[in-house]
C-alpha cells in the first residue's frame, strides 16, 4: 500500500502544470473593469453574461489566457458589495517604475493605501492600492517579466503545514522562505518556476494567528492539469495525511463538459483543478 501511494504522489512531478486564473466576485463589473484596464494597464480578454444563471464573467489580465494568468471577476445580479474577510492578502503586479504607477492610479481616483517607497530592510520599492471592492494590490517595482500579475497572498495557520501541502497536492516548489522576526511574520513563495517568469503563491503566516475569516468575496485558484482523476487521488492522499478535503470529485462540468476537480487546504483555501485539453477547447 505504501508503494501504490508512493507511486499516485510523483504523479504531480510529472504534471504539466500551471496557474490559470484566480476567481473573485465584484459588485460593480464595469467599473472593476475601468480600474483594471485604466490604472493597472490590464486588458479585456474575454467576458460573458449568463443570465439564467443570474451572473457575469469578466477575464483580465496581461497577455492571452493560454499563457498568462489572468483574473476572472464573477458579478451576481443584484449584490454590490461582499465580504472579503481577514485571510485574503492581496496581488502582485510587477511594474518597472511604481512610482509613476502611482501616480497614474491616483490620478484616476484609486486609493493608494501606501506610498511607494522601499521596502524596510530590504532593497526593493512597493506600494499598495485599493480596487474599487477593496481588494488589495501590491505593486513591486522589477525588471522585465513575462508575468506582471505576479503574486496571489494568502494568510494561512500554520506555514510549515501549508508548504507540505502546496508541494504535495499541487506540485509547487518552495522559491523562498522568509522569517522576519521584528515584525512577526514568515513569508513562503510558492510556484512552478523562478518568481521573475511566473506567478507564484505567497502564504503569510503572522506569529500566532491560526484562524481567519474567509468572507465571501474571494473564491478559488484554478490551476491546469494534464488526468484530474490522477490529480484528485493525490489531493485524497494528502488531504488524509495533512487536512483539507475534496469538494468536487473528477469529473467534467454538466452542460460545458471541461473536466475538473476542487479542494480545499487545511485553512479552507479552494484551488480547483483543470484539464489542460478542455481549458484550451474553452479558449477557442
């Protein structure tokens, strides 16, 4: 049995795997869109009404979808406003010159919550702003990459935990570890490839803290793979050894027929699975 489990766990190295979009609900479509367009300099790839399903879809970001992460915005008829809780963290957009982004974000009315400036102790310059939700983005100055949406931070309960299963059920590399004792706080990078080619995962882990309010704003990651079938026998297997559980079995979506299968980690954190084939048959 331990061989059999052995052999189901190195299916994730051999994955071909990427990070496809995170998912989050607005109140105001159109106007998340202006913001993202206007101030951020992201672009409208795609967008979709369902109005038997009461909803809409918006997918944007820095380049197309079938090699750029993106986010996808879902309006509900009739709600303007949600929750986003204290365990979201915030984006990451890499931009050469934070400051004139700034400048420019403030110009067109978004709140910027913290001046550029550089970072204590460290060498890079950041600031943060505020989308028209609330929804917080950290803008770090960087040289050229091909990922400028570039960080998703979540606040999780225990880190060392949360690694183990970012490695396990999803394949990720621990980039890097930061312990930052002043302040309280130890910092883990998370992702498929160096952090300057790709987005990566930031977990946070504020000394102490084991439990956050989730909300009802932010939704889920929703990540490629080559079998979901073999994926989720993983994500069983790891969920019995390290928490979390699955809350869709494989399988494709009634209607859309694109296979997929969900989680959540042991801090409730969704990430849904995707088939590679099927989520470039949606593109098309």
């Amino acid at each position: 049995m331990a061989g059999e489990n052995q052999n189901v766990l190195e299916w994730v190295q051999k994955d071909k795997r990427r990070m496809l979009h995170a998912v989050y609900r607005v109140g105001n479509l159109q106007k998340t869109i202006e913001f993202y367009t206007e101030c951020l300099g992201m672009k409208l790839l795609r967008q979709r009404d369902i109005p038997e399903e009461k909803y809409s879809n918006a997918f944007l970001g820095f380049g197309p979808e079938d090699k750029h992460f993106v986010v996808e915005l879902t309006y509900n008829y009739g709600v303007d406003s949600y929750d986003i809780g204290t365990g979201f963290g915030h984006f990451g957009i890499a931009t050469d010159d934070v400051y004139k982004l700034v400048d420019k974000i403030r110009a067109k009315g978004g709140n910027v919550t913290r001046e550029p400036g550089p970072v204590k102790g460290g060498s890079s310059h950041i600031a943060f702003v505020k989308d028209p939700d609330g929804y917080t983005f950290e803008l770090i100055q960087s040289g050229p990459t091909p990922e400028p949406l570039c960080q998703v931070m979540l606040r999780v309960g225990d880190v060392e935990r949360s690694i183990k299963f970012y490695e396990k059920a999803l394949g990720m590399k621990l980039l890097r570890k930061i312990d930052r004792p002043e302040h309280k706080y130890t910092l883990a990078m998370m992702g498929y490839a160096d952090e300057l080619e790709t987005t990566v995962v930031e977990l946070t882990y504020n000394y102490g803290v084991t439990e956050y309010s989730k909300g009802n704003a932010y939704a889920q990651i929703a990540i490629s793979t080559d079998d979901v079938y073999k994926s989720g026998e993983v994500v069983n297997l790891v969920t019995q050894e390290l928490g979390g559980k699955i809350t869709r079995q494989p399988g494709p979506i009634p209607g859309l027929n694109t296979k997929i299968t969900s989680f959540v980690d042991p801090d409730g954190w969704k990430t849904v699975l995707v088939d590679n084939e099927d989520f470039l048959k949606e593109l098309q």
